[in-house]
C-alpha cells in the first residue's frame, strides 16, 4: 500500500492482522485506518490500536438504522405469516432440520 493509503473494515475484524496493521500505523507505512469491526468486540481494555492518532473507530452498528430495522421487522413479520399459514418461511438458520 501507498503511504498515503488508508485502510477502511467495516466487515469483519479476523479480516486484518491487528499487529501487523498496529505496526504499520505506526511506522508510517500506512497513513491511517477506519475501524468498525475488531477480531474480539468489544476491543480488550489496553488495545494498541486504540492509543494511535491516525485511527477512526466507530461502533459496530452497521444494522442499526432505520431502513435496516424496518426489513428486518418486515421479514420477522414475513416469517410468522408463512409459518402460521402452513408454509416454509423464506429464511431458515437450520433448514437441515426443518419438517415440513
């Protein structure tokens, strides 16, 4: 990466080698990066990253809007008509299991 780089993760935090990010931060090698996501959330107490200057960190709310609650209510709802109608809901998290 450019020294002008800045690293953006917004999905998934095992995604980045926090050391390896910590060093480059603060080495220069990178100029900076923008956190919503860590490998363990919330961060430990004393994470290095977190005491760097050239960091934006942000909750990790990404679903917490206002569109986003409105689908997921609808499709909660969508789910419970389907199952008291008699038919498969759309979204399953076991559908090995499922009986029809």
């Amino acid at each position: 990466m450019k020294k002008t780089a800045i690293l953006v993760n917004k999905a998934r935090g095992p995604v980045i080698d926090g050391p390896a990010l910590y060093r480059a931060l603060k080495k220069g090698q990178i100029a900076g990066v923008g956190l919503n996501v860590f490998p363990v959330e919330p961060p430990p107490a004393g994470e290095p990253l977190l005491e760097l200057d050239n960091i934006v960190v942000s909750p990790h709310m990404g679903a917490v809007s206002e569109d986003a609650m409105i689908r997921m209510a609808t499709g909660v709802a969508r789910g419970v008509i389907a199952v008291l109608q008699g038919q498969k809901p759309a979204h399953i998290i076991n559908p090995e299991i499922y009986q029809e």
